[in-house]
C-alpha cells in the first residue's frame, strides 16, 4: 500500500500539473481585456483629426533578426510610413542581448554590433527621429562594467546617427531628459537602471550630470512635471512600475514545475514543490532585476509617489517581455517589453490588458488634442501587424 501510495500519488500530481501548464499555455495566447474594455473596437479617434506626433515604443528588441525577416521591424515600417515625419521611434532598453555592446574582440562583439546596426539603419532611413535608452543588459546585466559597457554603445549610437538626442540620459546620468515632441506633447526620459545598478554608476559634474546627489533628481522630476500640468507627458524608462508577469513576482505553473527553465528554456527536469522555492524567493526578495528586491522597490515607490500627485501622465517601460496596460489614480502604465523575446503575464489583477505576443504600443497625439495608444502585434497573414487594442488615454 506504501508503495502504491509513494508511486502513484506523485504520477497524478505530475500529470495534473502537466495538464494545467498546457491548458495555461493555450490560455496565455488569448489577449485579457478588463470587462470594461471588451469592446475597444467600436472606439477610435475621430477620421478627420490630423495626426500631430506618432510614438512607437519598442521594449527589449535586443535579439532582432539582422537578415531582413524580422516581424517587428517589418511591423515597424507600416508605422513609419504611417507617420512620415512626424514620429519617434524610442528603444526602451537592452537593445543588445545578451550584454550590450563589447568591446571589439569579445565574442559577442559581432552579433552585438550586427543587432544595433540593424535598429540604427531602422532610424536612418527615416524621416522622423530615434531615441535609445539604456536597460540592464545594456549595462552588462547591472553587473561591474556596466557604466563602461554602456557608454560604448551611447558613443557607437551617436557617432553613427549624429543626433544629440539619440541617446538619452547622457552619460548614463539618472535623467530626467525631456524633449519636445509636439504642442503640448512632452517626452521625459528616466535611466531606471541607475537605481538598481550593482556596479559604478554616474553622478555629479566629473561624470556629466547636473546634480552629485541623487534626492536632486527626484526633486528636478517633480519640478519638471508641475511645469507641464498644461501638456500631456510620455515618460520613458527601462523598468516598469506595474506588472503581472515575471519581474512583478507572478509566475507559471510551469516555472514552479521545471524551475531549471530560468536557466534555460531545454532543462525541462521536474520539480514538484521543490521547484516552488525559487518562485517563491523571487516573489518576496527579487532579483536586482525585480520589482520585489529592495533597490527596485526604493526606486518605484519614490516615482510613484512623485506620478501619483498628476492626471496628465503616461509611462512606458519595457523589461517584461509582453504587452500590458495599467490605468493607476488617473495615470496610465504601459509595459512594451516584447520587441524580441516573450515571457509570461498573468491576466486580471490591475491591469485593464495583457498579452504574450511579440509587438510594441504606439502612442498618437491629435491636433484635437486626444492621445490615443495602440498596442499592435505581428502577424503571420500580414507584415502591418494587428491592432488588439486601442483606447483613449
């Protein structure tokens, strides 16, 4: 009886959780739309407003196709010949995977240099504008370096696109930069990889920010959003500050099951409940890479904080690779992380969308003053893409 028990209760339990993680799986697919927005296709901005600015947001596009066939930079010149001149396209960090950009030699040199040459042509082809800013595999995944590791590729992107705005906060400085877009649309740049850097990272005049104490940033953000309460404002950064998927502590039956898979996606060994700890680590400590760990919470809870005192503001980061939408005390929080890989989100919780496909969210600003976001998807019947979500925000 001991060994009927000892064998056969572990195979049901396996094989539930089998059954679960695909029935997860074919579940994951399918866009989540909050009641509330289920009908999103009957909105749209009126078809006689003129388009004054188009921003196309592209989180993590670090593994790009470099031989012309990748989905997303197909879907990324529909947009651009949509806009014409009057858009920006903005990288929202690691832009190169695995480690950004090397130094000549290294054996990721090549791939690295082969990846960011196919985003920048991407720009120079184009009438409009491109802004890179940096993530944490930009900085050497936050390891010793990452300042050194970063600055050769801000110098690599400005030599080749000779625009001074093309990579933003300079010198890897916490921010905030802001530019212009449009009347009455204004984009601010956040390095949110300055605050959960393990390494050396920039401050004061001898590194080229304005500031050598880091409260004067938060103080410089506050001043700046409460001189544009007139304008709608896109702020920009690596890390999200809502998620419902991996860096947000939410995880899949599956990474409880085979938890050997977060160190690649082959080691599919399971590890029923003892596979639990690792997700349960994540979820209450973090990685420096998780909202949980205390570096990355200090950083969210002092923006928010910050974001909370406005109604006129709309962040977008990356990080996550997926699509998702928060709308947060009047405030509107973007994940665009999926350019070239994709993970895992949870439907429901805060978010009003969510999907695991690979895409990115465009932002439209009208001469009517409306700001509209799209979240557009690739497809396999057509190289535009999807549109599989649009609201007014």
């Amino acid at each position: 009886m001991l060994v009927y028990f000892l064998i056969i209760v572990p195979v049901l339990a396996l094989s539930f959780m089998a059954f679960s993680y695909w029935q997860e799986r074919a579940y994951r697919r399918k866009p989540f739309y909050r009641l509330s927005d289920v009908g999103w296709q009957r909105h749209a901005p009126p078809p006689d407003t003129e388009l004054l600015h188009s921003v196309a947001l592209l989180g993590d596009i670090g593994a790009v196709a470099t031989d012309g066939s990748d989905p997303v930079m197909r879907m990324v010149q529909h947009w651009q010949q949509q806009a014409g001149d009057k858009g920006t396209m903005v990288f929202l960090g690691d832009n190169i995977y695995p480690i950004g950009l090397p130094e000549v030699g290294n054996r990721h040199r090549d791939t690295a240099e082969a990846r960011l040459n196919t985003l920048l042509q991407s720009i120079k082809s184009y009438p409009g504008q491109g802004i890179f800013l940096g993530g944490n595999h930009d900085w050497l995944k936050g390891r010793e370096g990452g300042h050194e590791q970063l600055l050769r590729q801000e110098r690599y992107v400005l030599e080749h696109l000779q625009q001074p705005n093309s990579y933003l906060p300079p010198n890897g400085c916490p921010g905030p930069s802001c530019l212009q877009l449009a009347e009455g649309l204004l984009l601010v740049v956040i390095n949110t990889q300055w605050f959960v850097q393990r390494g050396f990272k920039p401050l004061g005049s001898k590194y080229g920010c304005p500031y050598s104490d880091i409260e004067e940033f938060f103080l410089s953000l506050n001043k700046l959003l409460k001189r544009n309460t007139h304008q709608r404002v896109l702020i920009v950064g690596h890390h999200p500050l809502y998620s419902n998927a991996l860096h947000g502590g939410k995880f899949t039956i599956k990474q409880h099951l085979f938890p050997l898979t977060a160190l690649h996606k082959r080691f599919l060994i399971p590890l029923p409940i003892f596979g639990s700890v690792y997700p349960f680590y994540r979820k209450m400590f973090g990685a420096y890479e998780d909202m949980s760990h205390r570096k990355y919470k200090k950083m969210r809870k002092r923006l928010l904080r910050i974001f909370h005192k406005f109604d006129n503001l709309i962040y977008v980061g990356g990080h996550d690779h997926n699509l998702q939408h928060f709308e947060v005390q009047g405030n509107h929080y973007i994940v665009s992380g999926s350019g070239s890989k994709l993970a895992f989100v949870k439907k429901g919780g805060r978010a009003t969308f969510a999907v695991e496909a690979l895409g990115f969210f465009v932002i439209n600003y009208y001469s009517n003053g409306q700001v509209w976001m799209e979240c557009r998807i690739t497809s396999d019947t057509s190289e535009a893409g999807l549109v599989v979500f649009r609201k007014q925000v």
